[in-house]
C-alpha cells in the first residue's frame, strides 16, 4: 500500500488544468510542499509539467495530510491563474532548502565596512540664566 492515495483526480477544460486531491498516510507535521510536489510528480509521473500546491492540510487526530494540488502544462498559464504569492513563497522555499553544498555568498570581511557609531549630540536646553538678586 502506497503512501499516497488519489482521492480526487479532475481535468478542468475551462481553466487547462488537472486538479488533483490526495492523502499522504503517516506523514502529517513532516511532510513540506516541495516533498509533496516530488511525490506526487514521481508517482503520476508528471515529469516536465507545473505542479503548484494549492494547500496541505493536515487531519485533527490522525496522522494524515489532505493535499490539493494543480497541475499545468504551461508555467506561464500558471502564473497567471495562481496568486504570485504562491510563486514566491514557493522559489523561496526552493532556495533556502539548499541541499547540493552551496551557500549564500557573503561579501569577505576586508570589504564590510567598519563604520563607528557617531557619538550622540548633547542637546543643550535653552535655559534662561538665573537673575541675581541685588
């Protein structure tokens, strides 16, 4: 028994997309989209075509996760029916979860500039001197 059971698979003409439901058993509080998105191309073998996860969600007392995902021929069809934020949030994940050994690159510390901090201005209260008494 597989890990990853389609529960809904549904070919939407109007918008030029598959959208599929599943349910990824035993995976709930550690599966991430990306994981997802290599599962499922892997299992329906999807290769060469946009799969956006649309929401993951996980199942109240049961270690289940419910996915939705949409799958496009065209990245760019993509892009203009999935919210941009979609996109961000998904090149971000891509790009913080480096695995093949590379780093952000951080300028060498003979180039950071040292700046002191400027010393703080005394402000000087405008006081009226005392009068002398006579």
């Amino acid at each position: 028994m597989s890990m990853i059971e389609v529960t809904r698979d549904v070919k939407n003409d109007l918008l030029s997309r598959r959208e599929i439901t599943c349910t990824f058993r035993g995976l709930a509080g550690k599966l991430k989209k990306l994981e997802a998105i290599d599962m499922i191309s892997k299992q329906l073998k999807l290769d060469g075509k946009t799969i956006v996860p649309i929401i993951l969600e996980n199942e109240t007392g049961r270690p289940m996760i419910s996915g939705t995902f949409y799958i496009y021929d065209d990245e760019k069809l993509a892009r203009e029916h999935v919210n941009p934020a979609t996109f961000k949030r998904l090149e971000k994940a891509s790009a913080g979860g480096r695995t093949d050994g590379e780093t952000k690159e951080v300028p060498p510390e003979s180039e950071v500039k040292d700046e002191k901090p400027q010393p703080k201005s005394k402000e000087v209260k405008n006081e009226k001197p005392k009068e002398e008494k006579k």
